[in-house]
C-alpha cells in the first residue's frame, strides 16, 4: 500500500511539473494560478495543496529536482588529468544536460526572465567548480577562488548564452572555441 501511495505522488507531482512548464511556456510565472496549473493538470485543488502552499513551493520544487539532475550530470566528470580537460568536459555535460531538458529550461529561463534557475545553474556549477579545484594538486600561483570565480563566470556565461540563443552554436562548436580559450593547465593554491 505504500509503494502504491508513494507512486502516486510521484505521478502527481510530475503531472504538476509538466503542467507548470507547459504553462510557463505560454505565459510568465506571475501570471499563473493554482487554479490554472489544476485545471490543466485535471488535478483538484486539494490534491495540490497537500504537496505545495503555492505556485512558487512547487517551481521551486521542481528547480531543486532540475539542481539535482545537473549536479549527478556534472559528477560523471572524471577528466581530471589537466585543468583545460576538467573544464572541456564540464561544459560539455552541461550542453548535454540542457539539450536533454531545453523544454523545460526555456521555459524557466527565457520565457520568464527567472532569476531562481539562474541561479541554481550557478550555484550548482560554483560547488563543482571548487569541488573540481580540490582535486589538482598544484604548486602555488593563483588562489583557487579566484580560478572558480573565474572559470564559474566563462562556463555560465558559455552555456547559458548557448541555452537562451536557440543553440546558436553547436555543442562540438562550443567546446572547440572553449578550447582554444581555456589554457592547457593551470597552476592552482588550495
């Protein structure tokens, strides 16, 4: 009984998310009610207010879930021979990951100009990026926040600006102009 009950919120709750998208994709979040995103997910109000208080608990529930599918994505990052190759590889799991879900990114990102994704796209990449620093073992020469902050800001920009411009560029564009860009390796203080 409660694998059964477990399931269906799991469904309702997907249900709820891919309502929200879809209606984000026709109209700015603001503009959105609980009782639209019911209608539409043939969900009663009830039902959605025994998971979420409102519209923002819910995008901001389903920004954690999109947090967490990146940050798995950015962990099969194992390329830590050089700092150019953790770079080249981090960017290019970030492109996968957002072709994999470029639905539901516009819809957050473009079409609403919200600043919650953003900001989870940066948060998400700051924590790896420092996380990444931690593995090389380097003599001295630039503190490893100044890297982070650094490549965070090349890597964010990159990618968001690929993600917003309707993949201006292609993925193996992107990397092949990132890797000219990005030095071979760089020396780096813990």
């Amino acid at each position: 009984m409660n694998k059964k009950t477990d399931l269906r919120v799991i469904k309702t709750k997907n249900n709820l998310y891919q309502t929200l998208i879809e209606l984000m994709s026709d109209m700015p979040f603001e503009e959105i009610k609980v009782s639209d995103i019911c209608d539409k997910a043939l969900v009663n109000r009830s039902t959605f207010y025994s998971h979420y208080s409102d519209k923002y608990e819910l995008l901001s529930s389903y920004i954690d879930t999109l947090k967490d599918s990146l940050e798995k994505e950015l962990e099969k990052n194992t390329s830590i021979k050089n700092t150019k190759e953790y770079y080249l590889e981090m960017i290019s799991l970030f492109l996968d990951h957002v072709s994999e879900k470029r639905e539901i990114y516009i819809a957050i990102g473009k079409a609403n100009k919200n600043g919650i994704m953003m900001d989870m796209i940066y948060d998400t990449f700051k924590k790896e990026i420092i996380e990444g620093i931690d593995k090389f073992d380097k003599k001295v020469q630039i503190p490893s926040n100044f890297v982070a902050t650094f490549y965070l800001g090349a890597v964010f920009s990159a990618g968001t600006e690929w993600m917003l411009n309707d993949s201006k560029y292609t993925k193996e564009e992107m990397i092949h102009y990132l890797d000219i860009l990005i030095p071979d390796d760089l020396e780096i203080s813990k």
